[in-house]
C-alpha cells in the first residue's frame, strides 16, 4: 500500500506527502528529519488515503498539491 498523507503544521499550513511507510514516515516528520517540515513543528496528520497502485498514489498526491487539489483537501479532507 502506498499512503497519501496530509500534515498540519505549527504555522496552520498543509503538508502533502506520499510514502509506503505512514508510521515511519510520521516519524520521521515528527523528529525534524524532513526539511519542508523541520521549522514547522510540531505536525499533526489530519487525513490520509491508501491506495495499493504506485504511480496512481504519487499522481493523486501530484493532484493534491496542484490549485484545484488544494481546494478539495480544504472542502472534503479537513
């Protein structure tokens, strides 16, 4: 399975990410190991989907981060 996952940082600001390791991942979030996360802690993990196919997690993940991807996590995610 891979998992889309979106974060919310200190700053009130969304981060979407894609890994096959959510717990892992977390984590590494949690610790300050992940650079576009590492000023804007602490996070919380507000949502995330699973979906067994690769590419199709990393292009919903691509589509989550474009304009009209954003405004679906603000109307349906969170």
């Amino acid at each position: 399975m891979y998992y889309i996952y979106i974060l919310k940082c200190k700053d009130g600001e969304m981060y979407t990410g894609c890994t096959f390791d959510l717990k892992e991942r977390i984590e590494r979030h949690e610790n300050g190991h992940v650079p576009a996360t590492a000023l804007r802690l602490p996070v919380k993990l507000v949502s995330y989907v699973a979906i067994s196919d690769k590419y199709k997690a990393f292009e919903f993940e691509k589509y989550l981060k474009s304009g009209s991807g954003r405004a679906f996590i603000k109307k349906h995610l969170i």
